[in-house]
C-alpha cells in the first residue's frame, strides 16, 4: 500500500507539471507602446517628445517582473554588467577634498602649531614602466627606512594651498589633475611631521610648548570623468591606505588615556577614534580621515600614510535600472520624464520566471529629446 501510494504521487505531480510546463503566460504577449499628443510623437520604436514632457508607455500582456532602463548616463543597459572600464574612455580623473587643521596657534617665526607639519605627497613609476615604490613589505624596519629615506616623494600639494589658519575658518578646497597618471603606477603619502620638528617653546605662557595641530581631510576622492558625460567618485575608502606609524616603539604619556583606542597593529594600524598620532580612519569609507596631534607640554607625533597604486579605471559601477514591476505590483503603464536634450536609448527588459522555466523580451525605444516640436 505504501508503494502505491509514492507512485500514485509522483503520477500526480508529474500530471501537474505536464499541465503546467511554464505557469505563466507566453512572454511574446507582453508589449510597449507609447500614448501621442502634442508634445510626443510616436512611430514604431522611434519616439521624438519635447523636453520636459512625461513620456507615458504602455505595458500589455501579464510578465511577472518589468526592468526600465531609461538610458541616461547611469541608466543604459548595454552598461548594466560593466565592473570596470577602459583607460581611454578617461576624460579626466582630479584629487579633491578639503583639509583644515584644528588646535595650536599660529605666530612668527618657529611659533606656528601647524606650518609645515602636513605634506602630501606623490611618487610614480619610471620610464621602463618599473615601479619607483614597490610596496610595503610589512617589515617595518625595511618599510620605515624606504618610505622615510630611499623614496624620492614629489610634492603633490604645494605648500601654499595647504592652510595657514587653524580651525575650520582656514578650510581649503585642494583640487589636483590626475588625468597624465591614469596610465601608471601612481602612489600617494601623507606625512604629518615629515621633518620631526620638536614642540616649540610657547613665548606667551612660560614654561610650555606649542600645541601640535590636529588635520582634518573631508570627501577625499578622484573624480573620474568618462567619454560619455558620466562622473564617478572613488573615495579615500578605496586607495589602499596603510598607516607607517614611524613613533610605535615610542611611550608617549599622553596616551595613558587611550589605551583601549589603541591600535592592536602599533606598526600598520590605524585607530577608530582620536589617538595623538595615530591615522583614524573611521570614516574613511566617505573621504574622511584624521590625525591629532599632541597637546601643550607634549611631545610632538610623526606618522606616514601610503597608499596602494591608484586604480582609474575601478570607479565604475553597473548602470542600474529602476523595478517598475514585480509578481507583488501589478502596473500597467509607466511614466518617465527626459528633461535634457538628447537621444536616450529607452528598454524595457520583461521576464516570467519560476522553478519550472524563465522567459525574457527586451523592448527598446529610440528617444529623441527636443526644445520643441
């Protein structure tokens, strides 16, 4: 009996199964087309519609899911699966971000918490296409000596455009032209304190020295712009950054207070919160990184930060397409407005899918985006 019975089930699931092949309709059923007036004129898959004027396209047949991409920059299909892209659809690729330096004073002569204190520093490869800067090798001793001594850094900001007045109201916006380097292996350091200069006597309170600045770096990125308008941001998140903590070995007093905000990499590693001396990278992933300084009556910190090769031509992302339909959202038409004068690529990506079966149509629209009609 219990043989019968397996059988007689596995005879109605396979009835079920034959009735059923695909549970949904045919997906050569489903369609677009687009309402004509005034302002849109419509014919075949061509379609000329004064700027600014709703496009309103309507949706036949019953596929369960519906995909539009309205190929603007970012929304083109042909794009949708790209990761990455080539160097020679770079138009041009800029650091940016702002700095500013927080804490200290600012006098003649050697009273000054922040002149010189912070560098910024580049270094590429040579003629034969050989690295200058091979890498951290994550032996500190080797690693310390090379970025400090045997690595010719060039200046990447001059001195001049870096700030010369501490708290936020001597904010600078640096802006550099990457675009000759896209090609090459390009490496990027920050350097607080390159020249180890000693805390300066504080002439107006005697028996102290000068605070050491804290610097503040905000929306850190290279703004990559591409042959077809489009401009994308990889931020400070994505440079590869590894702090050369120059003074590990050294026992400061002042950070008695932060033992636990300590970084368990005293070498390599970057901190979470403010440490004198150390990168804090907590928000590195937007563009922001800090480093402080020391207090009155402290030693002043020394720290490098070096960055991996410079990719340009990572910053791309997949166009992406907006849902206008799922199993759970019933539509029957759509509406999208074009607002800039163009032709635009326009499709429609229809599919029926389920464990039995997937079907896909594509349906695309030329869109000639005029002034007027």
């Amino acid at each position: 009996m219990k043989t019968l019975n397996i059988l007689a089930l596995a005879f109605l699931a396979f009835g079920t199964v034959a009735c059923h092949p695909a549970l949904f309709d045919d997906i050569s059923n489903a369609d677009v087309t687009v309402e004509e007036n005034g302002d849109i004129e419509y014919d075949g898959n061509i379609i000329t519609v004064k700027k600014g004027t709703p496009v309103n396209f309507n949706l036949a047949g019953s596929p369960d899911f519906i995909t539009f991409f309205s190929g603007e920059l970012g929304h083109q299909y042909a794009y949708r699966n790209r990761m990455e892209t080539n160097l020679d659809d770079v138009v041009s690729s800029k650091l940016k971000f702002r700095v500013w330096a927080q804490y200290g004073v600012v006098r003649q002569g050697e009273e000054n918490s922040m002149k010189d204190q912070m560098q910024i520093l580049y270094v590429t490869e040579n003629e034969d296409k050989t690295p200058v800067f091979p890498g951290l090798s994550y032996d500190f001793e080797k690693d310390s000596v090379m970025v400090e001594k045997e690595i010719a850094w060039q200046e990447l900001v001059h001195a001049s455009q870096m700030p010369t007045v501490v708290n936020s109201n001597g904010v600078k916006s640096i802006e550099v032209d990457l675009t000759s380097y896209k090609d090459k292996k390009f490496t990027m350091a920050m350097v607080l304190n390159r020249g180890q200069k000693e805390a300066p006597a504080n002439s107006t309170a005697e028996g102290k020295t000068l605070v050491q600045s804290t610097w503040h770096f905000e929306d850190m990125c290279i703004e990559t712009t591409w042959k077809n308008g489009r401009v994308t941001n990889q931020y400070a998140g994505a440079f590869g950054f590894t702090p050369v903590n120059m003074k590990n070995k050294t026992v400061f007093d002042d950070h008695s207070d932060n033992v636990y905000q300590m970084p368990s990499d005293m070498e390599y590693g970057a901190v979470k919160a403010g440490v004198e001396g150390y990168w804090n990278f907590n928000n590195i992933a937007s563009g922001n990184i800090d480093i402080s300084g020391a207090a009155e009556n402290k030693l002043w910190k020394y720290s490098w930060l070096v960055s991996d090769y410079l990719n340009f031509a990572s910053t791309v992302e997949p166009d992406q397409g907006v849902k206008i339909k799922d199993i759970n959202l019933p539509v029957t038409s759509y509406e999208h407005t074009y607002n800039k004068v163009g032709t635009y690529k326009a499709t429609f990506v229809m599919t029926n899918d389920n464990v039995y079966d997937a079907q896909q149509k594509v349906v695309e629209f030329v869109i000639n985006v005029v002034e007027s009609l």
